[in-house]
C-alpha cells in the first residue's frame, strides 16, 4: 500500500528526506520516477451508472480526492500520481497491474502515503496479495509481519527497513485486497525501526474507504 529515486545515490542526507517522498508506496519496488496523470482524463462514473473498473477505476481514483486521516504524525491533504508501464516494477508488470495509484501525504522527516494496484480481474490481485511481500524487492529488509482486520478486510503488515542507502528509514506497509484493487497504507520515518504502524493501518483503512466511495460502494 504497494516503491523510486534510488538512482540519486549521490544526495546528501538532507536532499535523501525531500527524495523518500518518491519512494513508492504500494507494490513497486521500482526506481522509476512517478509520471502523474494528464489532468482532467477522468469521470468517476460511467454514464451508465456501472462501477468504474480497469483504466476507467485508475482515472477515477486519480481524480476522486482523497478524504482526511488522522495520523500521529504531520502530514499534508495528499497529491496523487498514477505509475504506468514501464514505470512500473517488472514484478508488477507479470502479475497483471494495469496502473499504481499513489496519494502521498507528505509528513514532516516522514512519508505517509496510500497506494492503489489496479487489475483487470479479482483473480489477478487474489494472487498479487497471496504472493506479495516487499522482501522480493532488494532495497527493502523485511523484520517483522503480522495480519489484522482493517475495515473488514483482511490484510497484512510487514515492517521494514529501506537499506538502499542514506539515512536510515523505518516503515511499516499494511495492505488488503477489495475486489480487482490490491490498497496499501505505509509509514516511512527517519531513524525508526518501523515508522508508525498504528498510521499504516489507519492508512489503509482510509485508502478501503475512498474506494469504496470512488466505486459508488459507499
């Protein structure tokens, strides 16, 4: 919830914090900068009154919004960017994403953000949950997982350690599967071992939330 300026090895410390806000939440584990989308590309809603569902639910998301959460931490009213192609990871790519949505929330010495991966089928994020960790990403040390209930759903936590260099970031990444949409919740904080988790889930819950209202489901 789902992962990108590695590249930029050479900042100082100090440019590495204003650089995590383009590291990914959700399941990219890529180093790719994010391409946000062109604006106005999107109706939430079909004319006919259908849920929106594959382009059509990634447009939708990009454009809907996102409702307040309350975190531990400062944070901003959050900026969304969509991942396509070949910008997303080539695990993500095998597994079916059409698109990531990701909403950053900012924070201060911290990232908070939401992220969504779109498929075309509820089978295809059926196997991207049961499969994913971001452990399979080499930038990330895994140590600790744990499961929850978050709005219904169940969902995983893993805390971790982002150990592609710099200063040391800690986070905790929560996600849950609604239908053909992987959500995740992340919280990335400097010189912690696991960032907020507490804030993950909460996260993740508001990322369920929205698109359940993004789908006309609330």
């Amino acid at each position: 919830m789902n992962t990108k300026l590695t590249q930029l090895l050479g900042l100082s410390a100090g440019l590495a914090a204003l650089a995590l806000g383009a590291v990914a939440c959700g399941g990219g584990g890529h180093n790719n900068l994010i391409v946000d989308p062109p604006p106005g590309t999107a109706t939430a809603h079909s004319s006919s009154g259908a849920n929106p569902t594959g382009k059509a639910l990634v447009d939708a998301l990009a454009n809907s919004g996102f409702p307040g959460v309350h975190l531990s931490v400062s944070h901003s009213s959050g900026s969304t960017s969509v991942v396509n192609g070949p910008e997303l990871s080539d695990q993500q790519l095998s597994a079916g994403v059409l698109s990531e949505v990701n909403v950053d929330l900012g924070g201060t010495d911290s990232k908070n953000s939401v992220a969504y991966d779109v498929f075309s089928t509820d089978a295809q994020a059926s196997a991207w949950f049961g499969s994913f960790s971001l452990g399979m990403y080499n930038i990330y040390r895994i140590h600790g997982t744990s499961s929850a209930t978050i709005d219904g759903k169940p969902a995983k936590c893993e805390q971790f350690a982002d150990v592609s260099g710099g200063r040391n970031a800690g986070g905790t990444q929560c996600f849950a599967r609604v239908g053909s949409v992987v959500v995740y919740g992340e919280s990335i904080i400097f010189d912690t071992q696991s960032g907020r988790p507490a804030d993950a889930q909460a996260m993740l819950k508001a990322g369920i939330d929205n698109l359940a209202t993004v789908e006309g489901s609330n």
